[in-house]
C-alpha cells in the first residue's frame, strides 16, 4: 500500500497507514453522548470492535489506558482475529442458489450479454439483505425477464414451473420479483452467521478477552438485522452490543482522526513473531549441520532467524529491541563483499519460536539495503539492528558501531 501512494504521488512522509479496527474504535469513542456508545470509553474498560465489513470480518478487543480531554487513548489486549466472512458471502449463496436454480450455464451466459440487468438484481438482493426485518412474511428479489427467457428457451418451461416442483410456494415468480419466504431468504445468512459467531466466540476465549464491557458493531454489514440479532443471541453474557450511526463511515472517519493522533493507539498485540535473518556461531547442540559454513577459519551457521518481536507480546509505541551483529571480512576469499552492500532481511511466522528463516511459515516481510560506510566495509563489521514500532507500521534500522550512520526503512507492523 505504501508503494502504491508513492507511486500515485504520496510523499512518504506524508501517509501513515490505519488500521481498520482501531480506526473504528477512534471514531466511535468521539461520538457525540446522546449516542450512547462514547460512555463505554472508560479507564480500564476493555471494548470489543467487531468490523463487518463487505469481504471480511475483523475483530479487536482494546483496553482504555487514559482520557485526555476528548482523546481516549488505548492499546490491544489480543492479536486481530479476523475472516473472510463478510457481507458478500450472502451474496455468493445467493449466487450458488441461482446457479442452482437456473443453471451455472445459463447464469453465467446471462452475465456475459446481460451484466447490468445481473447487477441491477444483485443490488436489489443488496438492498434486502440489509432490511431485512422480522416483522416480514415474503421477500421479493427482482428476476430479470431476459433471464426467464433463456431458461425457457433451454428447458422449454417457464421458471415457475420449477419453482412449484423443487419449493411448492416457498418460492415462487410474482411479476418480476422472486418471492421467498423469509426462512428461506434468511437461509443464505446461515454459514456466514455461524462464521461470525465462531469467531467472536473464538476472540472471547483469549485471555483477557472475557466479558467485555461492550461490543461495537461496525461496518456495513452491521446494518443488517439478522446479524446484529444473530450476534446478541449467541453472547447474551455480553450485556450491551450497540453499533453507531453510519457505521458504514466509522472506519473512514475514525481513519482521519488518527491521521492527526497516531499515538492514540499506545500498544499493539503482535499478530506474527517478526525477526531477523542472521550466520551465528556453530552450536551443535542447537543447529543442524546442514546449515554450517566456514568464515574467517570458525563454523558458522546460515538462515538463523533472530527473533525481534513475539507472537501475541503487547508491544508499546516507541519501544525498541536491538540486537548486536558482527561480520569478519578478514579472509582473502571474502574481501570482495568489502565493496558490497548487505541486506538486512525481515522475516515473520506464526510461530513462537522458530529456529531459521526456513522454517515453513516463515515470510520475508521486507528488506533494507545498508550500503558500505565510505564506499568501503572495515575488515571487521560491527552493528545494531534496532526495531521500533511505530503506528502500524516498525521502523528497522542499522547502526554501524564505528561511524554511526544509519540507515532506515519501514515494514508493516499490521
């Protein structure tokens, strides 16, 4: 994302990256009283954020470290837990149920020759699915009639016929609309309600995650009914699940806000163990074989990954973790690599403790380029790797210990 605004023009300094969940949470704790959600922003509280959006669900349980006139400033209590169960998966069921019902063929000739009469459908689907309420019986969805006419055209019968054989009056052709009945509509919400749920549920297992104060709903998905009602029956232990209005903005809004107060956000749980790739001294009793190599007459051990930051450690805005590197250049073999610049590699796993940077799971997340100090490395390099955590994204830089240059780079922390 960071290449892409540089490549549109954004000067780096200029963007800092928000992090959904937490932009939400910004943005409902600003909210005016008389909305009642605001008043959950107390000391010691913990909140939980549940973002509904439209690919994904993303959720958060922050902790309230202090008020500061109108800024309430908290930090993460668990790592993100989110899934791909957002609004359009309803509108994918919905699409398997008409590939089911006319024909996976036949749907998809339609989208070929007709792809705005399918849009105009789906968006009627899109305007139901949010309104959906309980007091309704029937549900009607817009039926293209060039539709219609291809499956008649196919079958030799009019979709209605079908319809009265696989659903009796369930669902029936009314004018240009399906008609359901509301099980059956509702039906489409069933798996990704159940995702949600088990998410929630999973999220309310962590420690220090139990019973929060509140749970906020955002997102666009948390317009509809059957969700947020889905949602309170599954935690009634949870006494106060409320959403905003326009919680469809809250993100956007919440983003603008933390744009002029990144430090709002005052601790992150890492999501992912982050570290470094390094050669260290040759430990038989830790290291295998295969990885050794010889430098400068000692063995030495290849891929290892220094671990900077923990899976699931609270990490605190503006703190560091510095390790020390050496490297001998003294051998005749390796004076060439004197001239060359060496890359510091940054790599993450959702491991705890892995060993190299080969284990699998392991990513390269980034990499920087230290180029020699003076055109020239000393026989004998030393060094410090230092990682800060900044807003959502860690700061890596290089110290060299004889001339004290740095060099610096950014990797996402999210």
């Amino acid at each position: 994302m960071r290449e892409a605004s540089e490549r549109a023009g954004i000067e780096n300094s200029q963007m800092i990256l928000a992090y959904e969940p937490e932009a939400a949470a910004l943005y409902c704790s600003l909210l005016p009283a008389d909305q009642g959600i605001a008043k959950f922003f107390q000391e010691n509280r913990k909140i939980m954020i549940v973002d509904l959006g439209g690919g994904t669900v993303d959720i958060t349980v922050v902790k309230v470290i202090k008020k500061i006139d109108k800024l309430t400033y908290f930090e993460h209590v668990h790592k993100v837990e989110g899934g791909a169960w957002g609004g359009y998966h309803v509108n994918t069921q919905y699409e398997r149920f008409l590939e089911d019902l006319f024909g996976k063929e036949i749907i998809e000739e339609f989208k070929r020759s007709n792809m705005s009469n399918f849009i105009e459908m789906m968006n009627d689907f899109e305007v139901e699915k949010k309104t959906l309420s309980d007091e309704l019986k029937k549900v009607g969805i817009k039926i293209s009639g060039e539709l219609r006419s291809q499956y008649q055209l196919k079958h030799g019968k009019d979709i209605k016929k079908t319809l009265e054989e696989k659903f009796n009056d369930q669902i029936k052709v009314i004018g240009d609309k399906l008609k359901f009945d509301v099980e059956i509509f509702r039906s489409f919400f069933n798996e990704c309600i159940q995702h949600i749920v088990n998410l929630i549920g999973k999220t309310c297992g962590f420690k220090g995650c139990e019973y929060p104060s509140a749970m906020i709903l955002v997102g666009g998905f948390s317009d509809s009914n059957v969700v947020r009602k889905a949602i309170k029956g599954a935690f009634p232990a949870i006494k106060t699940v409320v959403s905003p209005v326009g919680a469809v903005l809250s993100v956007l809004k919440g983003s603008v806000v933390f744009g002029h107060e990144p430090t709002i956000v005052t601790g992150r749980v890492c999501c992912k163990t982050i570290g470094v790739a390094l050669h260290r001294p040759y430990n038989p009793a830790i290291h295998v074989q295969e990885k050794t190599f010889k430098l400068g007459g000692k063995i030495r051990v290849d891929d290892c990954f220094e671990k900077m930051f923990t899976v699931n450690e609270v990490v605190h805005l503006g703190q560091m973790k510095t390790i020390e590197v050496h490297d001998l250049l003294t051998d005749s073999q390796v004076q060439s690599r004197r001239k060359q610049p060496k890359s510091i590699e940054v790599y993450a796993t959702q491991s705890d403790d892995p060993k190299y940077i080969t284990d699998p799971g392991c990513v390269l997340l980034g990499r920087i380029t230290v180029n020699p100090p003076g055109g020239n490395w000393p026989e004998v390099v030393e060094g410090y790797i230092e990682m800060k955590p900044g807003g959502t994204e860690i700061t890596v830089r290089y110290r060299d210990k004889q001339t004290g240059l740095i060099t610096e780079g950014q990797i996402d922390f999210i």
